[in-house]
C-alpha cells in the first residue's frame, strides 16, 4: 500500500539521510519535494501545505542544522508529523449497548455490506462478541443476498424481511431479533448511492435517530482519493459520525483519504480493510501507517499476526523433532499453513522495513506456496517424515504428481535442508548467543 507515495517520500528525504551538509536551503527543497509527493498523492493542497509548514517550523525550532545525524532527526519530525495528521492514537469501537448498534454508512460499491461482515468476524474472534447482520438495503436485492452469504462465511445470524422497504422498521426488527436471540453486537447495513444525495441522507439520518446507535461508521473506498475526503465531510454534516472505515487498502492507493480525511472531519480512521477475505480487517494504528508510509515496515503488527496464529503446543512438538533430527516435510506443510494464516504474502512483505522498496515492481502472488504444497502432497507418508530417501526416481515421480519438474523438487528439498539446518542451529548454542547478542543491541 502507498507504494508510490513512499517512493516519492524517499527520494524527497534521501539528500538529508545521507551525511553531506545539511543547510536551511536544502531543508526547504526538501519539504518542497514532500509537499509535491502528498500533492500527487491526492491530499488537499492546504493540508499538504500546512504540514509541511509544521515540519519545517519544528525542524529549524530543533535545531536539525546543527545535529550529529540531522537526516535521521528530520525523518522522525516527518515521521511523528505524519502521524498526529492521521490521529495520533489507535481509536477503538464503542461497544457499550446491550446489544451494541453500530450503522454503517457511505457510498454505494464502497465495500459497506462486505466489510459489515468483516467487522462480524473481528468482533467475534478478537472481542469474543455474539454479532448479529441486519439487512437495511431496501433498494439492491443483492444486498440481503450478498449479507447472507457474508453472514455464513463468519457464521454471524443475519435479519432480513425481503417484502419490507421500510428500513427504519427492518433495523428496529432486526434490534429485537438480536436480543431475542442473545446477539450482544447489532450491526446494520444500509443502502448506498452512486453519488450522495439528499433522498439518501433524509433516510440514513432517519434510521440513525430511530435506533440511537453507539458506534455511526462512515465506510469508504480509499482509492477514491480526495472524493472520498469530500463524501466524508458530506456525511458527517448529517450525521456526525463516530469514525472512519478506510477499505481497499491493498489496490492502487495513492494514500490521500488515509493521510487527509482526519484533518477534514475530525474523526478517527477507526479500521482498514487490506484484502478480499473476511479476516483482511485491522485496527487503524496511525504511527505504524507513517512507519509504512516512510518505508520502515510495520515489524509490531508482523509480531502481532504471528502471535495470533502460533501454537505454542505445536512449536514444542517441532522443536523435540528438530533435536531429534526428526523435523520432515508434514511439520514444515504446518508452518505454511501458519504463515497463510497470517495475511496476503503482499501485506506481509510490506510490513518488513525496506522490503517494500524492494517488492515495489514484484507481483506477490497470495499462491507463493501452491507449487511448495503440490510438491509435498505427491510425496509419500514415508518420504515426508523422512527426506533423506527420496533418491533421484522418487524426485522423478514426485516432479510428475506435483506438475512440476525434477529441478524444482531439487530446490525445495536444498532449501528444506538448509532451514533444517538454521532451526538446528538457532536450538543450539549459536542460537543462544545469537539472541543475547540480539538482547544487547541498542534500542
């Protein structure tokens, strides 16, 4: 994400990374080069203009002319600035109702009846809610049908009554249904339009006085840009939303409602949506956005993904096998399946410091693994918990189940052998030096 704003960013800041001279003139070239990058990027020329101005006003008031590392400091100027413009703190969600309502709102094809789903899922895997659909789209047909099937993909209940067009009587239903049925998170999903208009806002307004939701969500596709920024302001005159749901992280995002749209509304970017899968939903951390958007990478949320999928009762299995020099290619098929659980690989990539610079013009496909797997699912049980038999006929016929080539085994069974071999290593003494030197690093 942001890959062509991070890129400008870079070249923008790369004369004050290095250690030549650093001189107010420069600084101001600088500054000129980020205000063109955020330009492009479709933020709002006042805003652009006005951050910069900040940043320049805090890096002479630090006196960057004069430091040791005077790129590193204005990196970090640039970096806390970014940050505070997109909100400082992570905003979380009121869920303080019983039930709790929470409406979503914005443009039609924006990714509302989707992410509506999304949002069950994450309330119900990370708050340990029982959340239920309601279907307020009286106008698509395919709206309830889609809701229902996004429903059964996270396994939250869904209310609908097809023969109604009165959304404000389909959302009070739906309220009762949920409490009758024990459902503590109401989520409704209402009617979107191509374009805002005052039909649609007499309507969305209405639903919202009748159920008094806790929580208003404003949902937006962000490769919209600064349109998305104006439908955002639009709608809050009306409605005076709670925060901001940024979907369609993963495409082409110039980065301008991520960047602008808290400096417009005054509301927090509350969640982001990353992907096509019902799980490809996260908390909008804006220090860790600026970390992405400046090419560091987003090493806390890459933690923060491996934590949720480990199985510590599975890493200690693996870990007698390796000792034991008993690690095969069923326990290496686990971690795989580990890792997928994780993200899109794109996603994760991104999240490695540097990484993104050097993935820019490489297509990741989510299938990286499919070749790896087809390889060792046409190995036997045999040759699976015990590599070392797979001679050159087996490789052959391994090759030919897995429609692949003789070559390409060859290459899985060097890099198995090799990760065999560090994982050894990394149990043994070495690996305990390596994490005391990793320990004393400086912070």
């Amino acid at each position: 994400m942001f890959n062509n704003l991070s890129e400008k960013l870079d070249k923008a800041l790369h004369v004050l990374k290095g250690h030549g001279s650093i001189t107010e003139i420069n600084v101001a070239e600088t500054l000129k080069a980020v205000r063109r990058a955020l330009l492009d990027a479709d933020v709002n020329y006042k805003i652009a203009k006005a951050f910069t101005n900040k940043v320049k006003e805090k890096a002479l008031g630090q006196n960057v002319l004069t430091t040791l590392q005077p790129g590193q400091l204005m990196v970090k100027i640039v970096k806390d600035e970014l940050t505070e413009l997109m909100g400082g703190d992570a905003a979380g969600i009121d869920l303080s109702g019983a039930p709790s309502i929470v409406l979503m709102s914005g443009l039609q094809g924006s990714g509302k009846t989707t992410f509506s789903g999304k949002l069950a899922q994450f309330l119900k895997t990370k708050k340990f809610k029982t959340p239920m659909l309601v279907a307020c789209d009286v106008y698509r047909p395919a709206a309830i049908d889609q809701l229902h099937i996004v429903g059964e993909q996270v396994g939250a209940e869904v209310y609908s009554d097809p023969g109604n067009n009165d959304p404000v009587a389909i959302a009070k239903a739906g309220i009762a249904e949920a409490k009758s049925k024990g459902c503590n998170v109401v989520i409704i999903d209402t009617a979107g339009r191509l374009a805002v208009d005052q039909e649609m806002m007499t309507e969305i307004a209405n639903i919202h006085k009748a159920i008094q939701p806790q929580e208003t969500l404003f949902v937006v596709d962000s490769m919209t840009g600064q349109d998305a920024v104006n439908t955002a302001k639009a709608f809050n005159d009306i409605l005076n939303f709670d925060g901001v749901i940024l979907t369609k992280l993963d495409g082409d995002t110039r980065g301008g409602a991520a960047i602008s749209i808290k400096s417009v509304v005054n509301k927090p970017i509350k969640f982001i949506g990353t992907g096509e899968k019902m799980d490809a939903i996260d908390v909008f951390y804006p220090a860790r956005m600026a970390d992405r958007i400046l090419g560091m990478g987003d090493v806390v949320s890459l933690v923060e993904r491996a934590q949720e999928q480990f199985d510590e009762q599975e890493a200690r299995k693996i870990q007698k096998k390796i000792a034991k020099n008993q690690f095969g290619f069923d326990d290496f098929l686990s971690q795989i399946q580990q890792i997928k659980k994780m993200g899109s690989m794109k996603d994760l990539m991104g999240m490695i410091p540097g990484m993104g610079k050097m993935m820019k013009d490489v297509d990741v496909d989510d299938d990286a693994f499919k070749h790896i797997e087809a390889i060792i699912h046409s190995m036997t049980p045999k040759e699976r918990s015990n590599p070392s038999v797979i001679n050159t006929s087996r490789k052959k016929r391994i090759g030919a189940g897995s429609g692949t080539s003789v070559q390409e085994v060859n290459k899985l069974m060097k890099q198995f052998s090799q990760m065999s071999k560090m994982m050894k290593m990394m149990q043994g003494g070495k690996g305990r030096q390596m994490m005391q030197m990793m320990k004393n690093m400086p912070k």
